[in-house]
C-alpha cells in the first residue's frame, strides 16, 4: 500500500525544474546537474514520481548503436500537482497522490 | 591431513573460475563502452525487479553519454546505490532483514565479550576485521536474496551446511569452540554437503548462474549462522571447558575463541562451501549441456519515444561468449596459469608431506 506523504525538498525541487518547462524532454543527467543532487536520490524520485502519474517518460529517438537515453517531463497531472504547490507555497505541503492517475 | 587440503585447494578452485570466466570474456566491441562503472552499474541494475528493469536500461544509457572518469564514476556509484534499495524487493526484504538481524546480533555480543573481558588492542583489530567481514556477508546476502529463485534454495542449503557442521560438533557449546570428536568424517560436511548444495540448487534453478548464487548464499548464511553459534558458545562457556590450559589466562583464552571462531566461520568454513558449490554447479551444468545456457541478468528494454517497451536480447557486450584474446588478455592468462599451477604445485607438495 501506498502511502499518502508529501513530498521531500529533493523531490519538489525536481518537480520546479521539471515545470520550468513542462513541455520539453529531460535527460536524468540535466536533472542532476540542475537541481544539485546525487544520482543515487534522482533516480529513486523519478521512480516514485512516474508511480504516482506525475512523470512522463519516453526514450530517445534514433540512439545509433549507442544505448538509448531515457527522457522525462511532467504529465499534465504533474504538471497540476506542480502547480499547486507553487499556489501553497513550501510551508504547506501538498501529499503526492496516493495512486497512479488516468491518461490525460 | 584432508581438511588442510581441501582448504588449500579452495584459493586454487577460485582461481580456476576466474581464470575460466576471463579466458571467456569477449572485449567490448569498438564504440561500446565497457569500462568499471559501466560493469558495476551493470551489475546493480541486475539485481531490480522486472518491473523496474527499464529505469536500469535508463541509468546505462546516461552513463553512457557521460565524459569524464570521475563524473561517471560518481554516476555509477550512486545509481549502483539506487538501485541496490529501490523497492520492491518482494520476499526477498524479509530474508534480507533476517541477515542483517543475524549479523548485528554476532557483532554485538562479540564486541561485548571484548568490552566484559577487557581484551587488549588486537582483539579490538580483530573485532574491526570481524564487522567488516560480517558488513560484508550482510551485503553480499542481500543482493544475492534479490536474485529470482536463490532466496528459498539458497537458505535451506546454508541451513543444511550449518547443521552439518553442527553436527559434527555434537550440537554442543563445547564442540563449537573445541572440536569435539565427529561422528562422521569432516568431509561430509567440507565436501559432500556443499557439493549436495550445488548439485540440487542448479538442477532446482535451471541454470549454472543460480546454482552458483545459491551455493554462495548457502555459504554465507551458513557462516554468518555458525558464527553467532560460536560467539553464543563463547558467551555463555566464557573461559571454561575443555580443552584445559592451566597456564592461561581467562582474557587469552577468550580472545583465541573469539579469534578461533571468525576464522572458522567467516572465513574458512564460508570459502570452503562456496568454492565446492561453485564447482558442483559448473559441473552439473556441464554434465547436463542445457543447463549451461545462462540467462542475460539484465532484461534490456530499448524503445523509441511513444512506443511500448518490448524487450531485446542483452547487447553483445553483457553476455559472454569465447573470443580471441587480445595480447595484454593473453598476457594476463598466461600469468593466472603460472599462479594456479604454483599453487596446486604447493598444495600437492604440502599434502604429501603432511
């Protein structure tokens, strides 16, 4: 069972960067960079945000024979989300959803 | 004269594996990244769920991208980490926390029998050297239990090893810290039981890969159980019982119980099963050719964006096949086999004079 608790600093900081510019792909790596954490904590938040329906992912077009970059940005749900935690501001936060939200 | 051998020869077996699995390795293919962070991320992103397998594939293709020892090795280290904890791990949490349990609770009465009779500085060394190698059971265990069909295979075998050993030992306080005479020979419990493990696991599991996880789980669960028996055995015989020392004092004989106990049961009796396990596993699933045929650890999804996620075959890279050896491989061959030889050369020499 899922529980209901809001979210971390790192993790609110990851969805900012992420409503900077919700329509644009991410790589995980420019996350790490931009928000300034570890990479053991990106990935474990990304996990928990595409869980709750708040992350679109997809994988890079055309790699080559390299392997495929994995890209992230909010879906609109996340994008909600995103923005009502701007609205309530960081003294007040807002649970993550308890379950995986419906498409669109 | 038996057991020194085995022992001996353990150190070689483990040689003759790596030696195996080298000559067996095929170079990366040019343009393919295959250096220590890509291996060892590789090897972390292994051990996720199925449904986690495509944020594995996810971390390798950053990795990938990435320039820079450092920056990458930082990568590597901390998605390794990430992906060493990320849930769900399913049954295997269980099995884990009762590793860790186990292995906190010998710690502990250990340091406290240093602390309750005052032992001198080595015996604190000696107390380091034991939480190291009990961190490292715990480790090793845990991403061993997350591994598919080792967690029930992998414990019954280290509890069928640790009854044989004890066992031997007449199930008795005193035969944990002074051997007592066995009822069987030595060997069933060094040699037959482990290589039973090993046998039953890869024929259980399908595949020589699980067979020689479940061997060393066996091994370690084995171990870290013994070891808590013994440091039990310690605690509650103190100084007392056989075999009778006169001339020592209670601190010294303690200490070289304490000491006695982590060699046997960190480090010999663990080596010994592991490398017999290995061994029968290698050879079950050579003698039965469609067991040999291991499973790619890493379930590899690549899909473009706005497609489903079907997975493909591991890339070429992730599975090992023979090859040509380059020179410094050749090299490196050529070296390994001049030590296996020196050291089989001094087992035989060391056997046949003891």
């Amino acid at each position: 069972m899922q529980r209901n608790r809001p979210p971390s600093a790192q993790a609110i900081g990851v969805l900012r960067a992420l409503a900077a510019d919700p329509a644009r792909w991410r790589y995980g790596y420019d996350l790490v960079t931009e928000v300034h954490l570890k990479t053991g904590s990106l990935y474990p938040i990304l996990v928990r945000l595409a869980d709750r329906g708040l992350l679109e992912t997809s994988w890079e077009p055309d790699p080559g024979s390299r392997p495929p970059r994995h890209l992230y940005r909010l879906s609109p749900a996340g994008r909600e989300y995103a923005a009502a935690l701007a609205a309530a501001g960081t003294s007040r936060p807002v649970p993550l959803p308890r379950t995986r939200l419906s498409e669109g | 004269m038996a057991k020194q051998l085995v022992l001996m020869m353990c150190p070689v077996g483990i040689a003759v594996a790596l030696l195996w699995r080298y000559a067996r390795t095929v170079p990366a293919a040019p343009g393919v990244r295959d250096d220590v962070p890509v291996r060892l991320l590789r090897w972390a992103v292994g051990l996720l769920s199925a449904g986690r397998a495509e944020w594995g594939q996810a971390m390798l293709g950053e990795l990938d991208h990435l320039e820079g020892r450092g920056q990458r090795w930082r990568f590597a280290v901390g998605c390794a980490g990430a992906a060493l904890l990320l849930p769900p791990w399913g049954r295997a949490a269980a099995a884990v926390w009762a590793m860790a349990a186990l292995a906190a609770v010998a710690a502990d009465l250990d340091a406290s029998l240093v602390v309750r009779y005052r032992l001198g500085a080595g015996d604190w060394v000696f107390g380091v050297i034991m939480l190291v190698f009990v961190a490292s059971f715990a480790l090793a265990a845990a991403t061993l239990l997350r591994r598919p069909g080792v967690v029930v295979p992998g414990l019954a075998g280290g509890l069928l090893v640790a009854l044989a050993w004890l066992a031997m030992r007449g199930f008795t306080f005193y035969g944990a810290i002074a051997p007592m005479t066995a009822p069987f020979t030595p060997l069933v419990a060094m040699v037959a039981v482990p290589a039973l493990v090993g046998v039953v696991g890869t024929l259980r599991a399908g595949t020589a890969a699980a067979g020689r996880r479940i061997a060393r789980l066996a091994a370690i669960s084995a171990g870290l159980a013994l070891y808590l028996y013994g440091v039990i055995a310690v605690v509650f015989l103190g100084a007392t019982g056989p075999p009778a020392d006169p001339g020592s004092t209670v601190g010294y004989i303690v200490s070289d119980r304490l000491s006695g106990n982590m060699i046997a049961n960190l480090v010999a009796i663990p080596l010994v099963t592991a490398t017999i396990g290995w061994a029968a596993a290698a050879a079950t699933a050579r003698l039965r050719p469609r067991l040999a045929a291991e499973v790619a650890s890493v379930p590899v999804t690549a899909s473009g964006p706005g497609t489903g996620l079907d997975p493909v075959p591991a890339p070429p890279e992730a599975v090992s096949a023979v090859g040509a050896p380059s020179w410094p491989r050749t090299a490196w061959l050529l070296l390994l086999c001049a030590a296996v030889a020196a050291a089989v050369f001094l087992a035989a020499v060391s056997g046949l004079r003891g």
